[in-house]
C-alpha cells in the first residue's frame, strides 16, 4: 500500500512537469461561471497527469477534479465529496496568473475520507516549492517542518486573501471586510492560489489568510497542510473547515479568533 502523503507529492509534481511545458504558449483559454473565470488546455492536460499519477499508485481510486473532462479523458473513476475515500484535485490554482505568466501558481491534490482531509501537497511550481502533510503526521516545505505561528493581532499581521468570480454582491462583500482588515494591518498580500496562500500561513509567511467563495479543491490540501502546522482553517462562522465550507479564515491559534471578530464586523453580525 503506498503511503497517501508520498502518492499527492507524486501526483502534484507530475502536474508540474505538464504545466511547465505549457509556459509560453498557453492554449485553448475560455471562460467558466463568469470573465474571471479562465481555464486553459494546461490545466486539463495537468489534471489528467495527476489523477493518472494517483491511479498508477491506487487502484479504483476516485477523483473530484476541478475540470470534469479530466476524468472521462484519463480514463479514471468519478468519484464524490461524499465518498469514504475520494481525492479532490486542483490541478492549476491560479489559471489567471499562469495565462498572464504572473509567478505563483500550483498544483493541489489531497486525500478526503469522509470528508476530511488525511493527505495532502500543494506544489507552488515558480517557487519549486512542495509543501505536503498527513492527518497527525505533521507539515512540510521541501522537507523542512512547518510551524505556525505568528502575531497575535491585526495591527501586528501581515495578511493574505483573494477575490472572488462574482463582481457583483460576492465582490462588494468581500471588500467591505477587505477595509476592515486591511486598516489596521501591516499589510494585505494576494497572489492568487488560495492553495498557496494556505501554505504561506503554515510557513509563518503570513499571519492570516480569508477569502470568499471557494471550493473544496482550492482548499483541502492547504486547509491539512495548516492543521498539521499548528494553525487553524474554519468557515466565518467559526466552524471547522468541511467539504461544505465556502468562506475560509486560516491563521495561528491566537490570529484566528480575532480575524473571525473581525469579519463579523464587516459583515455586520
């Protein structure tokens, strides 16, 4: 049985290897839910390498892929957020970034059973940096432990967040609790992968991250990889993260009930 933690390694750096291929002359780029919303042939040429990678390594293993032609054109089982044991695959976080040749893009593939997160790695490819975990197994960057931990209010922290799809009320939402945090901060910082902002914090990059409107597959691998530093990922509502969870906040132990104080405020709760 191989190790699930050295299968997502595998997997995300055979994503990698695709999507370097595709610098410099990215193709078939189109719209999703909305202008925002890109996806490129890299990032269906990548999924397909990742879920072949775990497939070579787990037989019958079941995906959720962030593209859904990934599966049918890899020939791999579809799998559900509610199985016992699925894997949940972004195989480009950040396609707006990787199409603009902006420098800070990723590989995200994790293991769920039941729902929860049990291995995970997130590769950020311009960075060659391949942060990885396993449930109660601990953190790591390239090999070397990950420990969370940082300022324990805003007006010490150094943040990070994203902007959503929706540039309608999504957006307007998102940016009255962008003012409320940003203010008394150090400073915001968005790159673009939530996955990698997700690292970052286990890193002790940033203090905090928040973002609306996401995914599980934006999310699982970073949300494990933060746990298993010593930090904390939940819903706005405090709750701990789950497949269900759309609106993140994920910081060390003492930043995170602050920020979730904080964007109560903003949202006038």
């Amino acid at each position: 049985m191989h190790d699930l933690r050295s299968v997502a390694e595998t997997a995300a750096r055979a994503g990698a290897t695709v999507l370097l291929k595709h610098i410099g002359h990215v193709t078939g780029v189109r719209t999703k839910s909305g202008s925002a919303d890109l996806v490129s042939a890299a990032d269906v040429a990548a999924g397909i390498a990742v879920v072949r990678a775990v497939a070579e390594r787990l037989d019958g293993a079941h995906f959720v892929v962030e593209e859904p032609e990934v599966c049918e054109r890899a020939g791999v089982a579809v799998g559900t957020l509610g199985d016992s044991e699925v894997w949940v695959i972004d195989p480009l976080d950040g396609t707006t970034s990787f199409v603009h040749g902006y420098p800070c893009w990723s590989v995200s593939v994790a293991c769920l059973r039941d729902g929860t997160p049990v291995a995970g790695a997130v590769y950020n490819v311009p960075a060659d940096e391949l942060c990885s975990a396993g449930l109660g197994a601990g953190a790591t960057c390239n090999g070397s432990p990950l420990t969370c931990h940082g300022a324990a209010t805003i007006e010490s922290a150094l943040l990070a967040t994203g902007f959503p799809y929706d540039r309608g009320a999504g957006l307007d939402r998102q940016l009255r609790i962008f003012e409320r945090l940003l203010r008394p901060s150090h400073d915001v910082r968005r790159d673009g992968s939530a996955a990698v902002d997700l690292c970052h914090v286990a890193a002790r990059r940033v203090d905090g991250f928040w973002e609306t409107s996401l995914q599980p597959w934006d999310m699982a691998a970073g949300v494990l990889i933060v746990a298993e530093s010593g930090g904390v990922a939940s819903d706005f509502d405090g709750r701990p993260w789950s497949v269900r969870t759309r609106d993140i906040v994920a910081a060390n132990p003492a930043l995170h009930a602050v920020m979730l104080d904080a964007i109560r405020q903003a949202d006038g709760r």
